[in-house]
C-alpha cells in the first residue's frame, strides 16, 4: 500500500495532467530527444531520480523493522510493552 500511495499513485496524476495538457514548450526544451518520439508530450522520468528513493525506502524500512526485532528480543514487546520502554 505505501509503495503504491508513495510512487503509483503521483504517478498517475501526473500521467492524466501530461495527457490533458500535452507538450510545452519547457517539457520541449528540458527532453529535446522525446518531442519526437511522444509528440503530444508526455510524464517522463529519468532512470536515475528513482534509485535514491528505494534506497532511501529501503534503509527507513530496514531501520524500522531492526527496531521492531530488537523490542521483541529485549522487551518481550513491540509497539506496548513495560511503562519505562514505551
């Protein structure tokens, strides 16, 4: 559900913008190899801003579920738990 609320989701706002909008004239100047190939425009992402957002996902959600072991082993808890750990 987050990976698709997170990413999926934006994403396909911004696909029904591009396909109401079409082409401008900064889309056209920022991707000068794409006009042609989409001429109406279009959502376009470079493979590389996506990488640093998993890894970004990744490290959070690891950190996250290293947490939840280490409660569970030293507090016999993970989200309650004694006064004192809480």
């Amino acid at each position: 559900v987050n990976v698709f609320l997170g990413l999926g989701l934006p994403w396909a706002i911004a696909s029904v913008y591009w396909a109401s909008t079409g082409q401008t004239e900064e889309w056209r100047g920022k991707y000068p190899e794409l006009k042609y190939k989409y001429p109406d425009g279009g959502f376009a992402v470079i493979a590389g801003d996506l990488v640093f957002s998993v890894i970004i996902f990744s490290a959070c959600s690891c950190t996250a579920l290293g947490v939840i072991c280490y409660r569970r082993y030293a507090f016999q808890a993970e989200l309650g738990g004694p006064r004192g750990v809480k």
